[in-house]
C-alpha cells in the first residue's frame, strides 16, 4: 500500500477521483472546481450530465466519466498503487508537497515511484539543453553533485542532455533527486533514460507525474512538467539553454511563482549560451560557483532573525528561533512557517543549514530537534 495512507478516502472516492482526473480537458482548476461543486469525486460521478453542463463541462467530458476506458484505467491506477514503492498525493493530503501547493494551478493528484518523502525535502531544480555540449554537462553534473551533498534534492525533467546530468551527479554522491515527467510514469519516455529512473527509485529517489499512467508523451505536456519542477524548487539553475529552449520556460514560471532563477553564463559564440545570457540580462543571478547559489539561499534566514547558520556559533544556533520551536515538539516545516511568520522558502533554507550543522533531523515530514 502506499506510504502516505489514502485510507481516509473511500474506495469509491479514490476510484471517482481517479476517473476524473482521466476526463478529457480537466486541468488542476476544473477538477478542483468540479470537487467543490459537488463535494465530493464521487458525487460528481454520479450527477446528472445536465450538471455537468451547467458548470460549463462539455457533454462529451460529461458521457466520458462512465466510459469503460476510463472506468478500467482508474482501475488500473488503484492495482498499481497496492504494489510496494508506489504512491498517490492528492492536493488536500497534508504531506502534499507544500512549495508547490502554492502555486496557483497545482496538479490535484501526483503519481510517485520511489520515496514521496523526498518531495518534501529542500530541493533546486536543474534544466538545460537536450543537446548539450560537453563542458555544459560536466558542469551540470559538477554542480549537482555540490548542492546534492550540501543537502539539496536535485529535482529535473529526466531528458536527455542536461537533466540526466544533473540526475546522475546527485546519484554518484549518495544524494537524493527527483525526476518529473511529461508522460504517465507507465508510458516512460525518454525510454534511455528508464534504467536511470530505475536507479533513482532504488537509491531512495523519486519520479514523479501528474498525468495518467499510461499517458502518451504529447508537445503540450512538457510545459505543464516544467511548473512543477520550479513548483517543488527553492530555485532553478539553468545550465546551458538556446533562447528557444524549453528551459527557458521552466525559468519564466521559476520567477512568476516567485523562485529564484540562476544561470551559467557561457561564451559568446555558442549558440546555447545565448538563453542563459538572455535571462542574465532579465534578473537572473549569474552562477560561477556552486556558492553563489548557496549564498543567495542563506540569505532567506537573514531576513528576520540575525543568525546565519553557516558562520554562526554553538551559542548562536543554540538560540535560533527554528531550534526552539522543534525541542518544544515536532513539526511539518509548513507550520514553522506559519508559527514564525516567514515565506516557506526562508524555513526551508534554514531547515537544511539546520540539518546539515546536525543540529536537527526530519522523519517522516516532521522536523525534530536533536538533543547534543
């Protein structure tokens, strides 16, 4: 069964929800208007189509919920959740990733192979050109085995190129990363990359989708995957991207959720720099090292409370406001965030300077002050 327990739901519910989430054109926001609609999944399955209509549902979507296609495929999702190492969140479960919930067009429900505690954990996207040159990928792996053994999750889209970089150097230090997919995760694609996927899922990774099981890889799909790697990300480093590049996608909707955007500057004459430079001139912080990330994430504990772990004292850390509230009981990192009052992203930088320092520990999604 799956690890974070859907038990609270029927199974009828979880069938319902996974048979609209089947129906053609229902995005996050039709879907979750569809539930507060009704109520419920399964309500909504069992309305009247003229219901449907009146929400301004087409009767085609309205027919297609009671078609045995998608009838058999919720099926098939709910025989494929009872296998080991296999997971469902759904938007109102309180172990949803918490970054992304923010954003304004979530995915309501996300398959996972592998570990989905990891998705809560401090992560930095890495993107970059399907076709890049060697230097580009030296870098990206460089860097990600860096910020993978600083403590970060590296999160990417498993293509080719860049992303399977970035994938690989977290792996090679014993570092965790997340791969997001334009398809169902049983209809892989880029199939080369699928033993690396495997790799990732039995090292204590995690892949994740939004779409169906079996969903074919369609153009339409790979800019919906690209929100939710900058969705799930403290920030994004863009490596090596032509202005036309997918990347540069994924780095707009970095900064409209209010993200972080890095990139590697390259030479003048290579056309694959020309992205990265181009978001340079936009605002984007130009990266050398592996610090200069580190230093614009340390810079969300300054804000309020004085103390940077990373030069502070035994004294110091001793009094962090973080550590108080974690020796008092354990907490989701979301409520630190509501009880101190700071963006989420600020507790989660300190959480991982915290964590790196020794000084506390996280099980399952709760954080935990280590007594020294």
């Amino acid at each position: 069964m799956p690890l974070f327990d859907i038990a609270d739901f029927s199974p009828a519910e979880l069938e319902a929800r996974l048979r609209v989430h089947r129906l053609p054109d229902i995005g996050p926001k039709r879907f979750h208007r569809l539930i507060k609609a009704f109520g419920s999944a399964s309500a909504a399955i069992s309305a009247p189509a003229s219901a449907w209509r009146s929400l301004g549902f087409s009767n085609e979507c309205a027919q297609a919920r009671r078609s045995p296609e998608v009838r058999d495929g919720a099926h098939a999702a709910m025989a494929w959740l009872d296998r080991p190492g296999q997971h469902l969140l759904m938007w109102d479960d309180p172990n949803y990733p918490a970054l992304l919930a923010e954003i304004p067009d979530a995915p309501p429900l996300l398959f996972v192979a592998g570990d989905p505690l990891i998705l809560q954990r401090p992560q930095l996207g890495m993107v970059g050109s399907r076709r890049a040159s060697k230097p580009a990928l030296d870098t990206a792996t460089a860097f990600a085995r860096s910020l993978a053994g600083a403590g970060f999750v590296i999160t990417s889209g498993l293509a080719l190129g860049i992303d399977g970089a970035a994938h690989q150097g977290a792996l090679d230090v014993g570092g965790q990363t997340i791969g997001v997919l334009g398809t169902g995760i049983e209809n892989f694609y880029p199939q080369r990359h699928r033993q690396l996927a495997a790799a990732m899922c039995a090292q204590g990774s995690a892949v994740v989708s939004e779409f169906p099981l079996d969903a074919a890889p369609q153009s339409a799909n790979f800019p919906r995957r690209n929100r939710i790697i900058s969705g799930l990300s403290l920030g994004v480093l863009v490596v090596e991207a032509s202005v036309r590049s997918g990347s540069l996608i994924t780095a707009r909707l970095a900064a409209e959720q209010g993200r972080e955007v890095y990139a590697v500057p390259g030479s003048i004459h290579h056309p694959g720099a020309r992205g990265c430079h181009q978001l340079i001139r936009d605002g984007a912080v130009l990266v050398e090292t592996v610090e200069h990330i580190l230093e614009a994430l340390r810079g969300w504990q300054n804000i309020d409370s004085g103390v940077s772990t990373a030069a502070a004292t035994p004294s110091q850390l001793a009094r962090h406001p973080l550590l108080d509230l974690m020796h008092a009981a354990p907490h989701t990192s979301e409520a630190l965030a509501l009880s101190m009052g700071w963006p989420l992203p600020k507790v989660l930088a300190a959480l991982t300077e915290l964590e790196l320092d020794g000084h506390i520990s996280c099980e399952a999604g709760r954080w935990f002050g280590r007594v020294r």
